[in-house]
C-alpha cells in the first residue's frame, strides 16, 4: 500500500502564490509519474501537471508560465509551486502517483481558495 499526504493549501488572494507538497510512503520501489489534479465545485477532476521520473513535465494550458512542478525522487515527493493565482484556480487539488498502466494512487486532497 502507498500513501500520499499533501501539505500547503489555503487561502489567498489574487496574484499570490502558494506552495503545495506531497509526500509519498509505502511500498515503493519507482513512481513512474507524479503530478497534481484538481476539482472544483461541481466540475470534473482535471489535470493540473506531472512530472516523469526522468523530469518530463507536463501542464495544462490554463496554468502554464504560473506553476511549476518539481520532483524529489530520492525522497518520494513532488511539490507545485503556484503564482500569479486567479480566482479560477480555486479547487481541491489532488496529488497522484502512477507506478504502472494498472497501479496508482490519490491523495485526500487539499484545498487551494484564491479569494478577496
């Protein structure tokens, strides 16, 4: 079993930034892919970025120029750092781990309000 707990959510205010972490425990041997997704209300999940265990990094377009994910494979973490953050940005995000085509993982998910 595997375990991913994410730390770093919270409230701010447009134009601020915020640093999420996640941190994974277990049965590890190799994470193939690690990133971040989220929801927002009454919305589908949707991916945010993932990084490859060689460094690969991926982002959907809404968020590119403005977060940037980074990778720790020696200690099983991945962490996204947000800025410029907008309203929009507001959900729950989600930290993921993907060892496989059949075996992966959730965090519980933190919440990220972007707010006046």
């Amino acid at each position: 079993q595997v375990q991913l707990v994410e730390s770093g959510g919270g409230l701010v205010q447009p134009g601020g930034s915020l640093r999420l972490s996640c941190a994974a425990s277990g049965s590890i041997f190799s994470i193939y892919i690690m990133g971040w997704y989220r929801q927002a209300p009454g919305k589908q999940r949707e991916l945010v970025a993932f990084i490859s265990s060689s460094g690969g990094t991926h982002y959907v377009d809404s968020v590119k120029g403005r977060f940037t994910i980074s990778r720790d494979n020696a200690k099983n973490t991945v962490a996204l750092q947000m800025n410029s953050l907008k309203p929009e940005d507001t959900a729950v995000y989600y930290c993921h781990a993907r060892f496989s085509a059949t075996r992966e993982y959730w965090g519980q998910g933190t919440q990220v309000t972007v707010s006046s």
